[in-house]
C-alpha cells in the first residue's frame, strides 16, 4: 500500500458540545481518521450517531472536546476564522434566503475569502466563477435566479460555490437527502469527478447506503460507542463491518446484494442460469421469504433459460416450465403450499 | 452593470430632487412657486412670514424627511437580512418602543415640571429628543446583550417583542396616572411627524442620520453573505458575532435617532425594502442598499406631501399617511410570495 499524506488527520478525537453549566455532553470519543486528496468519502450512520457533529467539528464550526484535528499537518484550533475559509469549503443542508440573487451572484460568495473589503470582483475572481459553474455543470443557469432552481441545480449551484471557494476540502452534509434519484448519482457522479480532476478531498455524509457503495472511495461508518469503521466499501462489506453497523430490529444488511432488508425467514433455493433474469429472479424470490443458494437434490432448483423461459424443479417431481417471473412466484408459492398440506398430513 | 440597475440609479435621484422640491413648493399656505425659489436664492419675499415658512419650517422638513425616511428603509432592510425574515422591521426589536418609552416618561411624568428642568441644559422638545435616544439604546443595549446570550435569531426576535410589550405595558401605566392634556401631548408626538426638527436641531440630526448610513454601507460584503445563513457566512469568512452586534448597533443608530426626532413612524422600515426589491428584482446588498435608501426617502417625502391638507391650515398625522403606502405592499408582497424570487 503506497504512504500517502493524509489531508485531514485525527487520532483520539472526542466530539460533542458544551453544555451551558460547563459539563461537556460527550457524542463520540476515540475517533481516529484520516482524509485523502482526490478521494470521495462517505459517511455512513443511523440518525444521532453523531455525523452531523463530526462534518461541524471537521468543518470548524465547533470544537471537539478534546484531540486535534489535523488540516493538511497543521492544528485546525490554530487556524484563523479567514484561514479555515480557505481551506475547507461547505456545502450544507440549511435552507438559505438567497432566492433573489442569480447563480452567478451565489457562486461569486465563494470569492468571499479571496476579495477585499467591499467584496468587488476581479478579472481573476471572475474567471474562477465562470470555471466553477462549468465544473459543477450549471453555467447555462447563471443568470437565472436561485429561487427558480430545482433541487438538484441548487445542489450543483452551492457546489459551485465551494469550488469557487478553492478550498482543498470540501464537506457536505447530506448533499443528496432531498434530491430525486437522477439528481442524486448525477450529483455522487460529480463529486466524484471533481475529487480526480481538481483532486479535491470531499467528505460527505448521507442515508443514501446504495449510491455511497457505488460511488464512494471510502467509507465511514460511524456508530455510538463504537470506533469509526474507515475502509473501501468492498472491504468493509467483505469484512462483515455493514452487518454490525446495520443491525436493528428486523433489518439486515445482505452482503450479496448491498442492500438493507427486512428480514424473514429465508428458504435456500436452488437458482442458475442466464445471469440476467437470474438476478432478477433472486430478487423477486427474495421478497417472497426464498434466498437463492446452489442447487442441491433436497431443494427446489430454479434454472433461467432465458428472459422467457424457466424451468423449476421440485425434489422427487417432474419440472415445470413458466415465462415470467411473476408466474414463477406464483407457481413456487402453489409448491410451497401443497408441501406444506402434505407436511401436515 | 446591468440595465435595471442604471435606470434606477437615474430615476430614484431624480424622483428624490422633484419630491424634495415639491416638498419645499407645496404646503399648507400656499406660496407661488417662483417667491419659493427667490426665498431660497436669499430674496426678499411678497410677505415676511412666507420667508420664515419656506426657511424655518418647509426646507427643515423636507430634508428630515428625506434622512429619516432613508434611516428607517435602511435598519428595516438590516433587520430583515439579519434575522432573515422578511417581515422583520425596526420597530420589531423593540427599538421604537425604548423610544417611546422614553419620551413617555418626560412627557407624562415630568411634563406638567418641565419648568423645573428648566435649570438643566435640556427641557422641553430636546428634553423629549434625549428622553428617545435613551430609551431607544437602553432597548438596544438589552438587545445586545441577550444576542450574546441566545444565539438564534427568531428567539432574538421575541425576545425584541416581548421588550416592546414591556415598555407598552409601562406607557399604558403612565398614562392612566397621567393627566388628559399631559395624555393628549403624548398622543400627538406618536402621531408622527417631521417637522419637529427646527434648522437649528438640523445638522445633529443630518449628522447622526448619515453616521449610522456610512456604517450600514462598510456592513454590505456581510449582508450578502448571511443570505446563504448564519453557517455558511461563516464558513467564508464572515465573524458572525462582531457582524452581527455591528449589524444591530447600526440599527439602533438609525432607529432611535430617527424615532427621537419624528417620533414613531410606522411602515416605512417594512415595507420600503420591499418595494426596493420588488423595484430591482435582485437582493444583492451591492444595489439594493443604495436603492432601498434611494426609496425610503422618496417615500418619506411623498407621505410628508400627502399630509398637506388643502383646505386646511395643518397637517395630516404622518401615521395616518404611511400604513396607505405601507400596508398595501406589504399585503401584496405576502400574497404573491410564491411568485416573488427572493422568498424561496
């Protein structure tokens, strides 16, 4: 593994607030972690497993209790208020009144820390604008106004906003909570991008496990009392950490698919053939309390010809042909049913 | 720049000259236009008291409305990107109320023994003035101090609501222990007006007027960043304590001087900043502080025209004239706030 120089660094890091009779309330302690350039980091946690306070900690907004955060080798308690403005850009949930400015105006706040008293733009800063609202794909709105943006554009918009910030560091809270699901891989698909070509470090925190897996670097998953689990999805997941994390009640994380679940009782069955609609197969099977396994002599096998062609065989019985999934549960609810009788009997 | 921009910045002064002219023209005694112009130029008029008129009353009015109209558009306009509620206004935090306050206690209290402050420098209308000044940043100060205490802003805000209840609920006290005549004065004063400022008291209250102005426009870079909230300000740069007591300090300022002289005038803090945005479509601080000043003195002057009453010889209240402009705008602006940009 190559030896790369952590952006944001901490170790023994303990968060939370300071209540106003001096005691501290303590929301998580022990965190060690560490940020690369060029990478996109998710993290992952249940509501109050303190995501928000870790993204203001690291973001300077509060201080932790105790550990220091490390921004790029140097204390972040040591930075000045117009120091850390340049170094780590937000991009927050909090609904802004910034509905009757243009896009262009918004973006042009990210200058903020760059220009002087009265705020007055340069060639330079105008520049970086128009190059921002092209990373972040939203120049053909700049002047239109923010109040008529959908979700996603004001997403890509605040994003901008950052980038014209040049901030090494970007964090963002929950970024795609309240975008639909075009604009939610459309926004991971560009932070992503933006993490390689400018070799940004983002982090951002989000509910969203599938897209985090699919497009995130790295992963956080973060969970009271417990240390911050850090690695690649893959390796988190083949290493079992998403069950432990994504236990409760009768939920379940199920490795093979990346997905939460509701848990039931679930019967192995037997299921081969055209990869395809042998996925898809699995899913339906799978809602329907069945966990598609190898085929086995004392199970029920399931073979997907084709799209339109599948075979099922029960143990000890001649196969039936179906064309659809939908008749495939159908037909495997009737087996199961009849099983069931003959049990009885 | 764009076009809106640079019409407004030609139209607004222009309006401004033409209002304040027409302000000086016309008035309850009826003086023609051109004995108006060659008392102005030092001449001597038809009758000596037209001068006086012109001089002593008109030309003192019309400039303490165009202040005054500014310094009201202006705090209404902090106010509201403070507490990022566009119905914030500067007599919400109970700034006004201070003042009234203040100018009960002299004209309740002590007015019947003005005589026997008569030995002090001040009495009389500068003893109401000073009454205000000090009501206003008593109110201002607690304000200050509780926004260092809680840190959100509509919690800020009722707390500013609750003060102004207190200093009624005290005003109420007074005047039931007050006398009728003493009662009446008082009434008067809340009326509104803004002729109260004589040529001498002028220049104090130019001077004041325009501080607490100059300070509002170094305030512009950081009002465009608490747009995006008080986080995100933060986030690029902006020290969100010191801007925000400088915020309210500039507010104080041009509200308690203004109430101080013309007493509590209404509407003109909530509703202009509206109008100015609605006029520029754009809540870049960059314009629509210039505009929103450039408004609230025009308005102020148009409401100081529409309190002449022809056939008579006094004047309108000012309170009766600004809820006629204030309050349509602001019904207009909550109905139509699905359409306006700067509310999403």
């Amino acid at each position: 593994m190559s030896e790369r120089t952590p952006v944001i660094e901490a170790a023994g890091l303990r968060i939370g607030y300071v209540l106003r009779n001096g005691k501290k309330k303590v929301v998580h302690s022990g965190l060690n972690l560490k940020l690369y350039a060029g990478e996109v980091t998710c993290l992952l946690g249940l509501n109050g497993a303190g995501k928000s306070t870790l993204l203001r900690t690291l973001g300077g907004f509060q201080q932790a209790l105790s550990g220091e955060v490390l921004l790029q080798g140097k204390p972040l308690s040591a930075f000045s208020q117009a120091e850390r403005s340049l170094a780590v850009g937000v991009v927050l949930t909090d609904r802004t009144h910034a509905g009757g400015i243009t896009v262009y105006e918004l973006v042009s706040l990210g200058r903020h820390p760059h220009t002087g008293f009265f705020g007055r733009l340069k060639k330079r800063d105008r520049d970086i604008i128009t190059h921002s609202l092209q990373a972040a794909g939203i120049s053909h709105k700049a002047s239109g106004y923010v109040a008529e943006l959908s979700d996603g554009e004001r997403q890509k918009a605040m994003i901008a906003k950052a980038l014209a910030q040049q901030c090494p560091i970007i964090i963002l809270d929950e970024p795609t909570a309240f975008l639909d699901v075009t604009s939610r891989i459309g926004t991971m698909a560009l932070l992503r991008r933006l993490a390689r070509e400018q070799q940004k470090t983002i982090l951002l925190s989000t509910h969203d496990i599938e897209a985090a897996i699919q497009m995130g670097d790295r992963l956080w998953l973060l969970e009271k009392e417990r240390p911050l689990a850090c690695g690649t999805p893959e390796d988190l997941i083949l290493g079992g950490l998403f069950e432990t994390f994504f236990h409760k009640d009768d939920i379940r994380f199920d490795p093979a698919t990346g997905k939460l679940t509701a848990t039931a009782p679930l019967t192995p069955i037997g299921l081969t053939g055209d990869p395809l609609t042998a996925h898809w197969a699995a899913n339906a099977l799978m809602r329907n309390g069945w966990r598609a396994s190898s085929p086995d002599d004392t199970r029920i096998h399931v073979n997907c010809l084709g799209k339109r062609q599948i075979v099922i065989t029960p143990p000890n019985r001649p196969p039936l042909c179906v064309n659809s999934i939908a008749d495939l549960i159908a037909t495997i609810e009737t087996l199961n049913t009849k099983d069931d009788k003959r049990n009885h009997l | 720049m764009n076009r809106r921009i640079c019409l407004l910045y030609t139209l607004l002064p222009a309006a401004l000259v033409a209002l304040l002219a027409g302000s000086v023209v016309y008035g309850a005694v009826s003086i023609p236009p051109e004995s108006v112009l060659d008392i102005l130029l030092g001449g001597e008029p038809q009758r000596a008291s037209w001068r006086h008129i012109v001089l002593q009353s008109r030309l003192p009015q019309a400039f303490t409305a165009m202040f005054a109209g500014a310094s009201l558009a202006v705090s209404g306009l902090l106010m509201q990107t403070l507490f990022l509620n566009p119905l914030a206004g500067p007599s919400i935090l109970g700034i006004s109320d201070g003042a009234n306050l203040g100018v009960a206690v002299v004209m309740l209290c002590l007015g019947g023994s003005l005589s026997r402050l008569a030995d002090l420098p001040v009495s009389g209308y500068p003893a109401i003035i000073l009454a205000a000044f000090v009501g206003a940043c008593a109110v201002l100060g607690l304000i200050l101090y509780f926004s260092s205490k809680v840190k959100n802003n509509v919690m800020l805000l009722i707390i500013g609501l609750m003060i102004g209840y207190l200093a009624s609920s005290v005003i109420s006290i007074l005047n039931f222990y007050a006398s009728t005549d003493k009662v009446h004065a008082y009434v008067m004063w809340g009326l509104g007006n803004f002729s109260g400022v004589s040529l001498a008291q002028l220049p104090l209250f130019l001077l004041c007027s325009s501080g607490g102005l100059f300070l509002a426009v170094l305030l512009i870079k950081p009002l465009n960043a608490l747009l995006l909230g008080e986080l995100y300000a933060a986030n690029l740069g902006v020290r969100i304590r010191r801007t925000r007591m400088t915020i309210l300090l500039c507010t104080g300022i041009l509200t308690a001087v203004t109430t101080a002289f013309c007493g509590p005038v209404s509407f003109i803090g909530l509703a202009v900043p509206h109008i100015a945005r609605l006029l520029l479509g754009s809540s870049n601080h960059k314009a629509l502080l210039p505009v929103t000043l450039l408004t609230g003195s025009c308005i102020a002057l148009l409401c100081n025209i529409l309190m002449v009453t022809p056939s008579m010889n006094t004047l309108l209240p000012l309170n009766a004239v600004t809820p006629l402009i204030g309050a349509p705008v602001v019904i207009y602006v909550i109905i139509n706030r699905k359409n306006i940009h700067y509310f999403n």
